[in-house]
C-alpha cells in the first residue's frame, strides 16, 4: 500500500474517455498520436487517480444537526436512537420528503463529491425501510447516476435497522426479514436496482443469524453482500463477512486479534470510516494499522450520511486515517483509490492510473501527494476529471500548442460555474 509508482514531470494520455498511455512527459509528447492531442497543463501540480468512496448514505432529507448538539451535550448514539432519534428520525422524514426535493439535494452533493477529487461512490438505499421508500431511492440513485458525471454503485440497506411499524410486535423483526427476503429482495435484483446488500450488524439492529438468512437470499439472486460490522460491538459479524464471501466489512472498531489475522487471509476489504468516529467524538477508532500490518485489504470512505458523519471528503478522511490510525499518507491514498475500487469490484477500470483503465483522474494544487491528508479540512482539489471529460475545475487550465479540438458532445455536471469547465475532445488530450 506505500508503493505508489509515482513519476516525476509525468504525463498521461487520454483517448476517448481511457487512458492511452503513461510516461514523462518527454515520452508521452513524442508519440505520435500525442501530437494532435489537446494538451493540459496542471503546472507542476499533483495528479492522482480520481478518488473512490465506497460507503455513503447519499440520500436523504434533512441533517440530524439537533442530535449533534444533544450528543455535544452528552447523550451518546444509543441513547438518541431509544429517543426516536437516529436512523429512524431520517426515516420518518424520508418517507415524507417528495422526490424533487430528495433529488436536488443529491445533485448538490454529488457536485461536492466531485469537488473534492472523487469520481465514483458507492450509495445505499436503507432511509426508507418499506419497499415503496427504498424503491424510490434506488431509482433515483438510478437515475442520478444518468443526470450527472459521478459513477454511482448502489447497494440495497433494506436491513439497516426495524422499521418502527414492526417494532411492537414480538415478531416484528422475523417478520420484516421475511419481507426482506421474500418481497424486496427479489424485487430488486428483478428491477436490477443494486448491485450490492448490506446489512448492518450490531447491537439494535440485526443479529449475525438474521444478517445471514439475508445473504442467503441476497446471494440467490445475484448480489454480493456488504456489511457494517463489529462498529458498536463485537458481534461476530467481521467472521460473517468472510463466511458469506462479503466484498467488505465497514467499520471494525470492535475487531479482536483473531478477527484480525481471520480477515488478512480473506479477501475482504476491510473499509475504515473515520469520519463517523471522529463526529461522535469516540476515542477507539478501527485497528487499521493491525489490519494492514496483517495483510489485509484496506480501504477508506467517507461514511457520507445525516447522523454520524457528514463529510463528503475523502480527503479529509485521509488526514484523519493518518493522525487517528496511523495510516502513512501513501497507504490512505491507496484506501481511497484501488482498494476502495476493489470492495466494488471495479478495480480492472478504475483506481488505478493504467493504460486501458477509464481516465478518472483528480489534480490538487499541491507539489507533493503527502500534502493531501496533511491539510486538513482544506479542499486543494484543482481539477477532477471522469472519463476524459472535466467535471469539476477550480479555473481554467492552460492550453498550450493545442489545435482546437472537434467539437463534441461532453457529459458534464450541472455546475453554475460549468462555464469555465474546460472543453476535451475526443481526441484526446496529456496532462
């Protein structure tokens, strides 16, 4: 995770949204077909592979801003859920929301999301809890991926705690797994809604023996499972996780030593949230540095949702990765970028700076890539670039010796500033 190959006065060339080759830019700019490419010149800045945040929770109404005071105050997370807040406080209100309102604040998100250098995010559904709600979101995750530049993998949460209409009931809880099972599962995996099923696992919201029946019926039908796990407790859910094949576990702040070695010689992706600890003020955050140490896969996201960690930036996840789990800027770069690709299995196109991967690329205006995480708080993405088109771009970059390229159609975000995003052409261009 610290080998980063990186190239001094590198330079990439990009043809029809791929990338095309890699070098310095001496042997880029003596190939022959990097002759009659537009040319972009970041001036000595950082060029990276274009960000990938593999757990969000993009969807949703209103911020839980009131329950951060109240924790500020000393109730603590359980407490405000037992309250009626929490999860189930968004999802009282996702069910109220009107979907162009829900819409209109995704696409604001999703505009920030580019800002900060990332150009694909994994989005759960789990705000809805009856399957009209979590239908609703994944279509529009569906369809927000089509409006905008940002690659968007949706994950099915319909497990992501009891809906309050079944929680009266001593079977309320078999119940609702059955629905899921039965009803929304196959709908989804019929309406080819999501890729991926989560569950999360933990004290107040399922067992490892339910989340198991789920990924039975997850599994069946074609979707790889996902799960939050071993966060508030040590449920046993990390030893699910390999035992079900999951693409990762989220979380881990409970792990012990034998999960630890159990998950190195998996191969799960072992995705740190920061950001959630850092936003409740816990002190124990996931034993990254054992993980890593041990062989294991890991990866950073941001956690991005209303209640314990609204932040949509993976860089600043990186700075605290480094400061509160001792993860080296490289190995956080590396989280966020090829492994964080791998939990999606997306890591043969995207992650990666490599001939025939798509040319999603993030430039930040800094001279060394140790200064991302060691800014914190500070957003010093310049550039942000998905598939050869500019999605984000703080100014215009510098054309030099460019012939004016063809004009052709470009999918980009629908940015106020959209009008000093600047032009590609097909033909490609070197950075």
């Amino acid at each position: 995770m610290r080998e980063l190959g990186i190239v001094a006065d590198g330079a990439v060339l990009i043809e029809e949204g791929r990338i095309a080759a890699v070098g310095t830019r001496r042997e880029i700019e003596r190939r022959a077909d990097a002759r009659r490419a537009l040319k972009l010149d970041i001036a000595g800045r950082i060029l990276v592979p274009g960000l990938v945040d593999s757990h969000t929770h993009l969807i949703f109404p209103v911020s839980r801003a009131a329950e951060y005071e109240q924790r500020i105050s000393g109730a603590t997370y359980e407490e405000i859920a037992r309250s009626g807040g929490g999860i189930l406080s968004t999802v009282r209100h996702l069910r109220a929301a009107r979907a162009p309102a829900l819409e209109r604040a995704a696409l604001a998100f999703l505009q920030e999301f580019a800002a900060h250098g990332t150009t694909t995010l994994e989005a759960k559904s789990g705000y809805g809890l009856d399957w009209p709600s979590e239908r609703r979101i994944l279509r529009l995750l569906r369809e927000l991926g089509r409006q905008q530049p940002v690659e968007i993998v949706p994950t099915f949460l319909g497990a992501h705690v009891i809906p309050p209409e079944y929680r009266p009931h001593k079977t309320g809880a078999e119940e609702y797994i059955a629905r899921v099972c039965k009803d929304m599962l196959p709908a989804v995996a019929r309406e080819k809604l999501a890729q991926f099923c989560d569950v999360f696992v933990d004290r107040g919201a399922f067992t490892v023996d339910q989340a198991r029946r789920i990924f039975a019926a997850a599994r069946a039908l074609g979707l790889v499972p996902r799960l939050h796990a071993e966060q508030l407790s040590h449920t046993g859910a990390a030893r699910l996780a390999i035992e079900v094949g999951a693409a990762s576990a989220d979380h881990l702040e409970q792990v012990d030593t034998n999960d630890i070695r159990a998950l190195a010689k998996s191969g799960v992706t072992c995705t740190m949230l920061p950001g959630c600890n850092f936003h409740l003020g816990l002190r124990q955050y996931a034993p990254a540095r054992a993980l890593i140490n041990a062989g294991a896969i890991v990866a950073l996201a941001t956690d991005f949702n209303p209640g314990t960690s609204p932040t949509l930036s993976l860089p600043m996840t990186m700075a605290l990765a480094c400061t509160q789990m001792r993860m080296t800027p490289a190995e956080a770069l590396t989280a966020c970028t090829i492994n964080a690709a791998h939990s999606l299995r997306l890591d043969a196109r995207i992650g990666s700076i490599e001939v025939g991967k798509d040319a999603d690329l993030a430039v930040f205006d800094l001279c060394d890539y140790r200064e991302i995480p060691y800014y914190f708080g500070v957003n010093y993405c310049w550039m942000t670039v998905k598939r050869g088109s500019t999605v984000y771009s703080r100014q215009p970059a510098t054309r030099a010796d460019s012939p004016r390229p063809p004009k052709t159609r470009t999918r980009r975000a629908p940015r106020a500033t959209e009008a000093r995003m600047t032009e590609i052409s097909d033909a490609g261009y070197a950075l």
